[in-house]
C-alpha cells in the first residue's frame, strides 16, 4: 500500500541536500522518506478527502408543492 503526504516539508539527507516533499506526494512503505517521518503520511485508502458513494439510500424529499398542496412546517 502507499504512502501520502499529508502536507508538504523538506528533509536533509545525509549529503547535506535538502529534499522538498510536497503535499499528496505518494510513496511506496518502504521508502526512506516513509520511515524516517511516518507521521507525515497516512495510508492511501485513509484519504479523509476521497470521494465515497453513499452509504445507504435514503428517502428523497420532493422539492415542489403540486399545485394546491401545502406543506407542513
């Protein structure tokens, strides 16, 4: 499973070159990045912003009155 980045940040290798990670970068779990700041990513599946179908069905409510009829409010 893959790693994103929940936001961006740079990190210092050991060479002394920064490396910018930017946010929604996607990583394998092993990658070093990963491993040296894990909580700078979640799951790819834990994307709180991903786009679900609904749960269930639920009743729809009709949106205009036939002529006549009132509602209760």
């Amino acid at each position: 499973m893959g790693k994103r980045a929940v936001q961006s940040f740079a990190y210092s290798l050991s060479e002394g070159i920064n490396q910018v990670v930017s946010e929604d970068d996607e990583y394998a779990d092993d990658h070093p990045f990963v491993k040296a700041q894990p909580d700078m990513f979640r799951d790819v599946n834990d994307n709180p912003n991903q786009i679900k179908a609904p749960a269930k069905k639920g009743k729809v409510e009709q949106a205009t009155a036939a002529p006549g009829e009132a509602r209760n409010v």
